[in-house]
C-alpha cells in the first residue's frame, strides 16, 4: 500500500496540524493518526491503531456514516462530508466535522480513506445555549433589510406589542411608527443605512391599536464590502434600555440561526437512529429464514445413525448456529432498548425460581469446566421482584455463564439474594475468576470490548453486559460490579421488590390425538423451497403424518378448503398476500373450525405474537423453530392448546 505518511513533506504536515488526520483502511480500521485526532478522541495513537472508526462512533450515528463509506465503496465517488459524534473512553461525546477522501487503486478498488476531524463540540453547546436564550428572552429583537422591511423577528414581540412575527415580516418599520414620530426616526434610518449606529425612543402601535413606547437601538449590517445590506435593532421597555447591552442584538440573531442547525441535526439523528432500527429488523428477518433450514436439518441429521466424526461435525454446526441466532437476538434487543422499543411482560417473580432456573441452564457448561455453581445458601422463597421474568432469567444466565466461563478451572461460582432499604432487592453472582482491574472495570458494560479475552479461547461476543445492563434499566432496575484483581468478581442484578400477589400458572389441557388413531393431517404454508423441504423430513420422521404443502397463500386457502386439515403451519411472508389475510381467511372456512393455525415466521417483531393471537393464530414460533416442538405440535394438535 502506498503510504502518504512516509512523504516528508505530507508527513511532517499531517502530524503537525491541528486538524484530526488519520488514514483509514476499507475495514474501518486506523493505519495512521496524527497528535491532533489522539487529542480530540481522549485516546493514545496505540489504542487508535488498534481500534476501529466503528467503535469510536456514537451507536445513533454508526447506520448514516456507514452508509456512506458503502457508497463510496461501491461507485467512483470521492469522498464525503458529515457532522457526526464519537465517544471518548470517559464516556464523553465529542462533535465532530469528518470529511473523507478516498484513495483508489489502477483497478479503482479503494485503497484507503483520509480522514479529516474537526472537533466543533464548543459550537453545539453554544447552539444549545443560545436556542434556549432565543426561546426565553423577554426583549425583541429584529432583523430588516435596507429599505426598513422587517424580515425576521422575535416571538418575543407579541408579548410586547400583540402582533405575531408572521404578521410583522414583510411590512416596513414605518407602519409600526406613530405619526408625530416619523420624521426623528427617518432620521436616525438614513444614518443607518450610510452605516452609522442608531438609537432613539420611539412610540410603535400594538395589535389593540394603542402605541407603547420602546427604546430602539439599530446597528447596519454590512457585507464582505462594507456595503450597507440590512440592519439588526433591538426594542426594549424605554425604563429598561440601561440594562441591556449592546451585545445581546448581535447574539439573538446569531442564536436563532445555531439552534436551527441544532433542531436539524437532531433530527436528523432520530432518523438515522430509525433507520438502523428498521435495517436490524429487515436483517434479523433475512438472517432467521436461512438459520431456520441450518438448524433444522442439523437436527435432522443429528437423529440419524451418524458416525463419531459425522456426529461432531453435526454439533459444530448446531453450536455455530446457535450462537449466530444468540448473537443477532442480543443485538435486536440492544437495538430495540436504544429506539424505547423493548416489549416488557411485566409481573411478580419469584426470585428464587429465576435463579433455579438459570443455574439449571447453565449447569452444562459448569461441568464441562469443572466449575461448580449454586446457591450460596438455602433460599428464601418469599421473595418477589417487579420485572419481567424471562429478561431476569436472560440477565442471570449472562452473569452466571460468564462467571463460568471466565473462572478458574476447578473454581466455583454461587448465588444469594439480599433485600435492601431502598425497596430493592439484588441478586449476587460471585465467581472465584481472575477479577478485573479498575481500567477494565470502566469498559465493561461497553459493547463488542471483551476487557482482553477475545485474545482467549473463551468464546463471546461482547454485548452480554451490554445488553443485561439495559434491560435492568428498562425494568427500573441495574447491574453493578465489584472485582478484585487475582481474587474474582460480584455482579449484582439490582430490581424493586414485588408487594403484588403472583400469577399462577395455567395448566395446559390434555386431548387425546388425531382422530380415529389416523394420521394427522398438516397443511404447511411456507413459499421458501428449503424451509418446505426440512417440515417435509420432520414429518417423515413422525411418521404418522400426511403433509400437504402450498406454497403461496391461495393455494394454502385451496388446500384447507378442499381437505380439512389437523393442523397448519403458516408462514407470515408469501409472495401472493400477507400472512396476516391467509390467517383470517382460513378462520374463516367451513372446513378449519377448530383446526389449530400455528404461525411460523422469521420476524422477531416485539408485540407481534400478542397480535397474532388476537387474530386467532393458535400459537407463534419464531424461525429457526426447534425439531422437537414441530414434532410435539404434529403428536398433539389439539392437546397443546393453551
């Protein structure tokens, strides 16, 4: 690769500018940076060379920039200009101006980016400043052209004088003024426009069609010139023209102008931010309907007569699988968290029962690691927090198979409960790991940063943490920590205590299966020619079935109408009409009268399961859907009615 930086000239000037330089490669990853870009980030050139601009980017702002480098990658642009923020390891935020140029090779293949960064921090604060100062002043100011048209001016005048700024723009000064006035201030205005400063007393008539008496004063604006292009004046209460300075006229202007392009910019954050929030879930759509046939026919082959070898390969890939469906299922939530989109179910849980089953869950991998989990002591089973069970069961799990992963071999991780004064209870997870040092105690809830393992054998992903302790907060709960180095680790799930009674359980209603011991009949409605493929092998393998497919929406109407089914499988997404219709449709024939509709689909949509039953679906599995729970709907069609 061809290195400006090694041209003494190009060098010497880069790493003595002000400006934030770096040289960037396709991947995202820094090849070079110069003093000014270590100063503006809050980080060392080493821990910049061995980071990514993706890292460094505020997660709003990641999807908009992003889509820019793309571009750039895939046409003949040559580079790009945006105002975008960047965290620094304190956790401050930084505003900056980036302007991207890129390099190309003969082949037009980019080579690299040139990264400039302007830090413009100081000018969003003064923005913010001065739109709140724009909002509350009680004075008016306003801004005319040469000829004494009123171009712009202040809410603040209703207040003053009733008329509203749309109504004051585009009418000259002159009709405001009371007649016995007119001839001072025509005065004081030809010396303003020849670029002198103005003030004077002056009586302007109110909405009423009374007049109030103000004290003006007016300053021409100039252009690049010095010509005379407009005049900016301010208008106070004439008892009150000693207590205003001559600054304030100049800075109201300049304040209305700073809080636009701030309402701008954060707008336009917002739509960046929903952007992504809608790629994520187009994305996880996509990623689930190919991982539905992988795992699902990994599961297949994993039931047949399998050498060792062959068996192995089997669980790799199953292992693969399911650590992508974990990962792009934390990183949904996250992005679900960060948009206020997180579906709750919220209700007294019992913590205990929590715990039980997280450590039952975890128990696998502590034996495999020769690590020992459980209860520091006996558990008190009275005890109840307000959140949603599932999210307390996936937060403990996090803490406890991390305590496990990152432990000694041979350690031991335990569990106990403590109520606190303040309303809340937590609940401990102490390993007897490595610890952490208080420079990784400060990075651990970021996301994708591993504190150094990803230099281990452990596996992860880095977001566990991340995702665990905003949930907590979503259940007006946290996470806290404490380590000691070389000693091991306390993480804490901290939740307000439940004073409401528990919900009991359901019991599911046992039928017997199809009837007259025939087959069960199942209508699967799937356009995807794999996932058709893997329900014709399930029920192959169930034996006692007589799958009927379609693979569109009228032929499934077709279908059920013509022989009465057991059961259906629906797919939500079909090329001729939404699943939705399909499932109100089949509700509606004669022959699907308490025939069970399950809907199988590869959208992870909070909320869309609830709506679906609303509808009438008799159950909602999300792809990739497990073997065992198609066989147990295929056994038992009626009988896992809830």
């Amino acid at each position: 690769m061809s290195d400006p930086w090694s041209d003494p000239r190009f060098g010497l000037a880069m790493r003595h500018s002000g400006v934030g330089t770096a040289l960037v490669a396709p991947d995202g990853s820094f090849l070079e940076v110069n003093d000014a870009l270590c100063e503006i980030l809050g980080r060392t050139k080493a821990e910049l060379l061995a980071a990514t601009w993706q890292q460094l980017t505020h997660p709003d702002d990641l999807a908009k920039d992003a889509a820019l480098v793309q571009e750039l990658l895939e046409s003949h642009s040559e580079g790009y200009r945006l105002e975008k923020r960047y965290l620094r390891p304190d956790g401050a935020v930084v505003h900056g101006d980036l302007s991207v140029a890129c390099v190309r090779r003969d082949s037009g293949a980019v080579e690299y980016f040139i990264s400039q960064i302007v830090d413009v921090s100081e000018h969003w604060a003064l923005a913010e400043r001065y739109r709140l100062l724009a909002e509350n002043v009680n004075d008016v100011v306003v801004l005319g052209d040469n000829d004494g048209v009123i171009v712009w001016v202040l809410p603040s005048v209703t207040a003053v004088l009733g008329w509203s700024p749309e109504e004051m723009a585009g009418v000259s000064f002159g009709e405001f003024v009371h007649p016995d006035d007119v001839g001072s201030v025509a005065a004081v205005q030809l010396g303003v426009s020849q670029g002198e400063l103005g003030q004077f007393e002056v009586r302007l008539r109110c909405k009423s069609g009374a007049y109030r008496w103000l004290n003006v004063r007016v300053r021409p604006v100039l252009d690049e010139h010095g010509v005379v292009v407009g005049r900016v004046a301010g208008w106070w209460d004439a008892e009150e023209v000693h207590r205003a300075s001559d600054a304030l006229v100049a800075s109201e202007a300049q304040a209305h102008d700073l809080a636009d392009r701030y309402e701008a910019a954060r707008n336009e954050a917002l739509q960046a931010n929903l952007a992504k929030t809608v790629f994520l879930s187009r994305m996880s759509h996509e990623l689930r309907t190919p991982l539905n046939a992988v795992l699902g026919f990994a599961q297949l082959l994993a039931m047949d007569d399998l050498t060792e070898d062959q068996r192995d390969a089997v669980r790799q890939i199953r292992t693969g699988g399911k650590h992508l469906l974990r990962l792009l299922t934390e990183i949904m939530d996250i992005s679900r968290i960060d948009s206020g989109r997180i579906s709750l179910s919220m209700e007294s849980v019992s913590v205990a029962d929590a715990v039980d089953e997280a450590l039952d869950l975890a128990r696998a991998v502590a034996e495999q690691t020769e690590v020992t989990i459980g209860w520091a002591k006996a558990p008190d089973r009275t005890g109840y927090v307000w959140a949603d069970r599932q999210r307390v069961i996936q937060i403990l799990l996090n803490l406890v198979s991390n305590a496990v992963k990152y432990n000694r071999p041979g350690g031991s991780v335990v569990v106990w409960c403590e109520a606190r004064e303040d309303a809340m209870l937590a609940l401990h997870v102490r390993d007897t790991g490595y610890g952490l040092s208080p420079e990784q105690l400060s990075r651990v809830f970021e996301p994708f940063d591993r504190l150094g393992a990803e230099q281990t054998a452990v596996e992860g992903t880095g977001i566990g943490l991340t995702l665990s302790q905003g949930l907590a907060h979503v259940m007006s709960g946290r996470l806290e920590v404490v380590s000691t180095p070389g000693e091991g680790s306390v993480f804490s799930l901290i939740l307000p205590i439940s004073t409401a009674d528990p919900i009991d359980e359901i019991p599911l209603v046992t039928v017997a299966h199809a009837p007259g011991g025939r087959a069960t009949r199942v209508l699967s409605i799937e356009d995807n020619p794999t996932n058709t493929q893997l329900m014709v092998r399930i029920a192959a393998l169930h034996g006692a079935t007589e799958l009927r497919t379609a693979a569109d929406g009228s032929a499934g109407l077709v279908a059920a109408a013509e022989d009465r089914p057991d059961l259906v499988f629906l797919d939500l997404h079909l090329p001729d009409m939404t699943g939705e219709t399909v499932l109100e449709r089949l509700l509606q024939l004669p022959t699907m009268d308490g025939v069970p509709i399950v809907v199988v689909t590869a959208d992870a949509t909070p909320g869309l399961g609830a709506r679906l039953k609303s509808l009438g679906a008799e159950a909602v599995l999300t792809k990739p859907v497990d073997v065992g729970e198609i066989l147990a709907w295929i056994d038992h069609p009626i009988a896992r009615r809830p």
